[in-house]
C-alpha cells in the first residue's frame, strides 16, 4: 500500500475515532443545549463514518471478516470487472475509429523532420553517426565480396564486342591522324638506322650479294662485273644510303604523292579494323584466353582493402561532417519535405493497418496481464491508485454526519421548547 493511501487511512480512522470518544464524552452532557447539540453531532458523525467506513470496506474485503451478503464487491465480481474494463478500453477508450481519427491529425513527417534537424546540431548525435558509419564500413567483409567483383568484371569483360571496340579504337586512331603520326615516327626511326656507319656496310654487303646472285646474259653481265669491278661495298652502301635518305626525305615533306598515298594506305587499313572477321575473331580467342587464365583475386581483395581504408580516413576527416554528411542529410530532409503529403499517407495507411489487424490484441494483453494477477494483488492495486479519495469519503462522511446531527438535534430541541 502506498504512503498516501496509508495517511489518508489513518486520517479516516482518527475521524472516527474522534467522533466516537465525542458520543461517549458527551453522554453526560444531558442538561446545557450546547451539550446535546454536541452529542448529536458526534453520535450523528459516528454513524456516517462507519458507514462510510463499511461501504469503503465492503468494495475490497469482508467488513470485520465477516462474510456479509453484498460485500468484498470486487473479488467477487473480478470476472465482471475485468470484463467490463477491458470492453471500456477497447470498444470506448482505445476504439479503432479514436485511435485512427488521432493518427489522421498527427504530422508524422513534419514531427520527424524537427526531430532529426535538432538532434543533428548536437555533438552526441555527430560522434553517434560517425561511430556508425564506420563500424558498417568495418562490416563490409572485402574477402566476400571479391567472388562477386570477379564474376561480375569477368562476364563484362566477356560481353565486350571486340568488333564495336576495334571501330571505335580504328576511329579514335583516325580522329588523332594516327595514320601520319605512324609514318613520320617510322620515317624518323628509319632516317636514324640509316645515318647509323654500320648501316652503311649492311646496305653495301646487301647490294653486292644482290648483284652476284644477278643472272644475266651478254651485255647486262658485261656491265654488272664492270660495275662491281669499279665500285667497293662501301661505296654501293653509301650510293644505297643516300638514295634511300632522299627517299625518306621527300616522304616526310606534307603534299607530296608518295607520301599522301602511304598515309592513304595507313589510313584505309585502320578504317578497315572493324570489318576485318579474322583480326576480330584472333581478338575475341585472345581475350577469352586471356580470362580464362586470369586471377585477379588477390588483386581485388587488395584493392577493396585500401578502398576500405581510404574511406575510413575520410570519414575520419575533420571537413567529412560539414563539407559531405551534413549537406547529405539536409538535402536528404529536403527530399522527404517535398513529398511529406504521401509519406504521411503511406505511414497512416500502415498503422492503421496494423490496428485493423491488431486491435483485437489490445484487450487481450490487458486481459492476460489481469488473468495473472491474483485476486490479492489486484485489490491491493486498486486500493492503492484509489483508496486515497476512498478514505476521504469515510472522513467526510464522519464530518458531514457531525454537522448533519448538530442541524437534526436543533430542530429536536426547537420543537421540544415549542
């Protein structure tokens, strides 16, 4: 029992006490008119509180122990009691038609919003959202996830038209004239390997082997020994040399026809890329190949792993908070504000389908939480949240009483004077 019902008990008890000690006082007070206004009272005042004392009484428990018809109202009708509280709970208090005309003027996104703009300018909310940040980057198992990154790189990489990519690497060649940039580097490579002294030797070995190996009859043999006789290998080396250093020199000079009709060739061949079937099928077998034998495990995992980590450090970044979360979150409010009307609609429409399909459930708790109380405890339950104002009924009951006998006597004496 709580301290405020156990005062209030005994502020009832000492009423009744005092206007039983006022009755046997006052016995004696047979004589002055202020004497049986005084016995009246408190005889009056005796009445009422036990009265009020039995009908408090008889709520809870037995009068005196004594089985009493009509008595211990509540154990006896804790069945009825019970039944009708959880009716009044569900059917009238907690109605499904209150509870939905209560959700139907509630601001769930608007209250939402305010919530979270108050709770993101406070230090324990930004150290929170950054502690759980990092433990879901933590959670992120990169061994896992390489399997997958591998399938996924492989079937792309497998799906890629090698003939599309040859178009598109013969055009992007074509586009940066690719075809004269090609000649003149190979033109300069070679006007290098020319003025090179041992070239001179080659190109002169070269020439006297073509020579001997000549076969000629009558005039042309007369006149290729005579030139052989007349000219060493350095010397054929050198004319070779020269003439193929003019060669290359005119090559490199723009408008010229040799070279315009080199650059064409270049140019037709690398236009001709993307339709050529055996470059296109030599490709795709090589990349084929090519990934049937790679392992980029550990590669990725590697790769995930300083992913992981660089993102942890910028997370950990003093700017992270200011500069990229905080304007997120903004701008992800922002979002739900512009479409608050069907967020508010769609979470309406999910509670009160929750309490079209649970409402039933509502008396059932109270009533298993009830079931489990035994008879005992529940009295003492309700006699401790209402036995205050109960007690007061007692000593009210006792006062007014008091007052009512000293009236009720009055009138006796008045009509007995008369």
């Amino acid at each position: 029992m709580s301290t405020r019902t156990k005062e209030s008990k005994k502020i009832a008890s000492y009423s009744l006490i005092i206007m039983g000690l006022g009755y046997l006082i006052t016995i004696w007070f047979e004589g002055p008119v202020w004497g049986e206004l005084l016995h009246g009272g408190f005889e009056a005042g005796l009445v009422g509180g036990l009265a009020d004392w039995f009908a408090v009484t008889a709520l809870f428990r037995h009068p005196l122990g004594l089985p009493i018809p009509r008595t211990a109202l509540i154990p006896n009708n804790r069945k009825r009691i019970t039944n009708a509280l959880v009716s009044m709970l569900k059917n009238d208090w907690l109605s499904k038609e209150s509870i939905q005309e209560k959700i139907n003027h509630i601001a769930f996104t608007e209250k939402l919003i305010a919530f979270i703009k108050v709770q993101m300018q406070t230090i324990s909310f930004r150290k929170s959202l950054i502690r759980l940040i990092k433990k879901m980057i933590h959670w992120i198992d990169v061994e896992r996830l390489t399997p997958v990154i591998k399938k996924q790189i492989i079937s792309t990489l497998s799906n890629v038209e090698m003939k599309k990519l040859i178009q598109l690497i013969s055009s992007q060649l074509l586009n940066e004239k690719f075809d004269e940039k090609v000649l003149d580097h190979l033109l300069k490579k070679a006007d290098s390997w020319l003025r090179q002294e041992q070239t001179v030797h080659r190109l002169g070995t070269v020439s006297m082997n073509l020579l001997n190996n000549i076969q000629a009859d009558g005039m042309l043999q007369f006149a290729l020994k005579s030139i052989q006789s007349l000219l060493s290998k350095e010397r054929i080396g050198k004319i070779v040399q020269n003439l193929l250093l003019n060669i290359i020199q005119s090559l490199q000079i723009d408008g010229e026809p040799n070279r315009q009709a080199l650059v064409s060739y270049i140019r037709k061949e690398i236009h001709g890329m993307g339709e050529n079937e055996q470059l296109i099928e030599g490709v795709e077998n090589w990349k084929h190949q090519l990934l049937s034998k790679w392992e980029p495990d550990q590669t990725i995992t590697e790769s995930l792993q300083q992913l992981q980590q660089k993102t942890l450090d910028f997370v950990d970044d003093s700017d992270f908070m200011d500069h990229y979360l905080m304007p997120l979150l903004d701008r992800f409010l922002e979002m739900i504000q512009e479409d608050q009307n069907n967020i508010d609609l769609w979470m309406r429409k999910q509670i009160a389908e929750f309490v079209e399909n649970n409402h039933s459930k509502i008396g059932n708790l109270v009533q298993e939480n009830l079931d489990k109380l035994d008879t005992e405890t529940l009295v003492d339950m309700m006699e401790n949240n209402v036995g205050k104002d109960l007690q007061w009924i007692r000593v009210n009951g006792a006062v007014c009483g008091f007052i009512i006998g000293i009236f009720l006597t009055g009138i006796q004496i008045l009509v007995r004077l008369a």
